[in-house]
C-alpha cells in the first residue's frame, strides 16, 4: 500500500494546526495590539473609558484587553454599523453604567455627562462588521465609525437614571489610643488592572499605623481605612503610577481597608487589617 495518502494527510493536519490559528490571528489582532484609530473629539472618552471601564471590558478603540467582563467589540458589533444600531447600542450602554448588571457590574461608576460621553463613544468605536467605508479624520486621528457624536440618540428616560451613590464621609481622626510603637503596613493594587489588593489580610501594632501604598496599576485606586461600622478613619490619594502613604492611629481591633473608587470596593478591592 502506498504511502502517499498518509502524506497528504499529514500536510493537511499540520495546516489545520498551524496555519489556520495563525491566519485568524492576523485577521482578529493579538491582545498586545495597538489601539484603534479613533477621532481626535473621542480622546476624552477613550481615557475615561480606560479609567473606569478598560479593567474589565475589552475594546479595540479602547486598547483595552479585560478578561472579567464582556468583549464589546463581540458583544455589540454583531452586524453592520447605521445609526439606529449605534442608538441601541448607546442606550444599552448608558443603562448598564447607570443602573449597574445584576450584581456583576455597580451601578454609577460614570456619573451624568461622564456616563453619557462614554456610552456614545462605545456605540460608535465598537468593531462593526463590515463598517461604512466612510471615514472622519480630526487632529491626525481617523474612525471608521460614519455616525457623528452629535447624531447619536442617547437617552434611557427618566426612570432609568441611577440615584448617585452617597458620599463617603470625610475622614476624621480617631482618638488617640495609649501610646504603643508605631508600625508600617505595606499593600499593593494587582498591577494588571484587575481590581484587586495583593494583599487581603495585614496585622499591626496599636498606636500610629502607616500604610505605604503603591499602585502600579493602569487603573487609579486608594487605600481607605475603616472601622467596622463604616466609619473612615484615613485614606491615601487616589492615583495611579505610583506610591502614597497614609497615618492613622488605631486601638487594637479589626478594621476593613478598602478602594473607595465607585464599584471598586464592590468589585473585591478590600481586605482585613487586624491591630494587636
């Protein structure tokens, strides 16, 4: 019997193997890819999107690549871009960002024209299939997107809009315990963007705690110190690319840190800070 069909399968499976992954990867982009072009009137949104939304949530215009939540570039660009999918699309967004996902996504993480400009610039930047050819170019930035920010219709009603979340109250200082040694507490944000401490659990020493915190996470987060009721007793700033420290003086007991970024805490971005 000749050997010659075992060849032919050969080549065709090694071509199945490698050749088609490789051809789809070039079709799709890789998850380092760069980011879409957009228009230069977008950049504001594009940043805020990043801030707020990119730890989650991929979007090539974006450049993007979260793994916790959905892909919107697969999530809504399921057909051809006009201009009542890119009002769908903007509505569906605003109302996510407003009224939050079934406990998978908090409410107002953007809040008024914040939420707005980014469910507007999501509906139009998304990787439409088989987008209008027609393009805008501004400040030496293009889109592919044929819908301008002005044409789109994005409103979700009256009913739709979330309360804003109360604020936090503002730090006061606690009173001062006996004196003790003062300690230093250091805590870490997942460098990825995910929206996770690296650390869930600290212990310190009664009298002035320390906490040194560095966040070289794309994302901006905070360290907030509170007792078990809820009240604050310090924070760090809220930054990102970099290290901030906080003091506070705490009598033994257990006490929560937490990221105070809307949704953050909600997210996971907390832990247990237990002073002996």
């Amino acid at each position: 019997m000749t050997k010659r069909p075992f060849a032919i399968l050969a080549v065709f499976a090694l071509i199945c193997l490698v050749g088609l992954p490789a051809w789809a990867i070039s079709k799709r982009g890789s998850p380092s890819a760069a980011v879409e072009p957009i228009a230069g009137t977008d950049t504001t949104a594009q940043q805020l999107f990043q801030t707020n939304c990119g730890a989650c949530h991929t979007l090539g215009a974006a450049g993007t690549d979260g793994v916790v939540a959905p892909n919107l570039d697969v999530l809504l660009a399921t057909g051809p871009e006009s201009k009542s999918v890119v009002d769908t699309n903007c509505i569906r967004v605003l109302s996510a960002i407003n009224n939050g996902l079934s406990g998978r996504m908090p409410a107002g993480i953007l809040q008024g024209d914040d939420a707005k400009l980014v469910a507007n610039f999501v509906a139009r930047n998304v990787a439409y299939v088989n987008p209008a050819s027609t393009s805008t170019t501004t400040g030496g930035s293009s889109s592919s997107t044929s819908v301008s920010p002005s044409q789109v219709k994005c409103t979700t009603g009256p009913s739709a809009a979330a309360p804003s979340p109360a604020p936090k109250p503002k730090p006061k200082p606690a009173p001062k315990p006996p004196s003790g040694a003062a300690s230093t507490v250091n805590v870490s944000a997942d460098p990825s963007g995910a929206l996770a401490f690296q650390q869930t659990s600290l212990s310190a020493q009664a009298g002035k705690v320390t906490i040194d915190f560095t966040n070289a996470s794309p994302v901006a987060h905070n360290v907030t110190v509170a007792e078990t009721s809820g009240k604050v007793l310090g924070a760090t700033k809220t930054f990102t690319g970099g290290k901030a420290s906080t003091s506070v003086d705490l009598k033994s007991g257990t006490y929560t840190f937490y990221c105070s970024v809307p949704g953050h805490e909600q997210a996971g971005m907390k832990g247990t800070l237990t002073v002996k």
